[in-house]
C-alpha cells in the first residue's frame, strides 16, 4: 500500500547571512583575450550575416513595386546567364529547396519573365529559361541594383570593393556547393 506524501506545514523563515567562501571573494581576472570575449563585430561569420541580411533588406526594398522578392530576382539572374535550367539546378545553385523553387518559378511565369519548356535532351524533363519580359525586367532593374549595392559598400573605396568581390567570390567557388 503507498503511504499518502506528508504535508509539512511551514515554519518561521529563518534570517541567515550568506556565506562566502574566500574562492568566490575574489573572482579570477577576465581575461579579454579569450575567444569568447569577443564582440559580435570581431566575428567574421557574424558580420557576414548581418551584412547579407542588410543586402536582403535593400534589395527587397527596391524590389517591392514589382512584387518580387530578392529569391526571385536571384533565379531570373541565374537563368541570364544560360540557355536555361532545371529546377533541380535552380535549387541545387542557388540553395533553395526544390519546392521553393516551384513556388518561384511558377510566380515568374504569371509575370511572363519566365517560362518552362521541354529539356531539348530529355522530353520528360521541363527546363527553365528567361523570357524577353525577364531581360527586359533584368535591364530595368540594373540600376536599382548597383544603386543597392553602393549604398551597401558606400565605406569602401573602388579598390577595396574590387578586393572585397574576389574574396566573396573565391569564398563562393569554394564553399557554396
């Protein structure tokens, strides 16, 4: 048989002065220099981020009137330099998930800048490619985008942007697979 929990009915609270042991007196020094002492604006890996989110920011901004989002202006800039793509393709260069894909994809054709049309090697497959509405918009929205861009990178001089776009470059040959 289980015994029933016993109620303990609460006594005067106690005053008692806490006690500090000599260890917790006199804490160890800082020392700054350790890794994890480092600001935000120290870590390379947060910088970028935050700087892609701010590029995000502007290049939504300036992308609201037409109704697209930047997603959907990567896809029409990938599809400008080729003869077309897979969505496959789309997802695996761009990183975004396939079913997002679709979604964009299916958004460019309402607007006419996009278009799906059989694989010329494989009927069953359907590739994407740019339509004359899609350049047309491309060539629009040029402007807007290096307006965009300068104002993002207005601290640097053309040297140090020229520099700062071969490392971002080289970082996304090699690492964005």
């Amino acid at each position: 048989m289980l015994e029933s929990p016993r109620t303990v009915e609460p006594g005067p609270i106690e005053h008692r002065e806490p006690t500090i042991t000599r260890q917790h007196a006199t804490p160890k020094p800082i020392d700054a220099n350790e890794p994890w002492m480092r600001g935000l604006h120290a870590d390379t890996g947060y910088l970028l981020y935050r700087l892609g989110l701010r590029s995000g920011q502007l290049f939504n901004s300036f992308l609201q009137e037409s109704g697209l989002r930047l997603r959907h202006y990567a896809v029409l800039r990938f599809l400008a330099t080729g003869e077309g793509a897979l969505q496959r393709e789309l997802s695996a260069r761009l990183g975004y998930d396939p079913s997002a894909i679709v979604g964009l994809v299916d958004d460019l054709e309402k607007l006419g800048f996009a278009e799906r049309r059989p694989a010329p090697d494989d009927r069953r497959s359907r590739i994407v490619v740019l339509t004359e509405g899609g350049r047309a918009f491309l060539r629009d929205t040029d402007e807007a985008g290096l307006r965009v861009t300068n104002e993002l990178l207005d601290p640097l001089d053309a040297a140090e942007r020229e520099t700062l776009h071969a490392l971002l470059l080289r970082i996304a040959e090699d690492g964005l697979h």
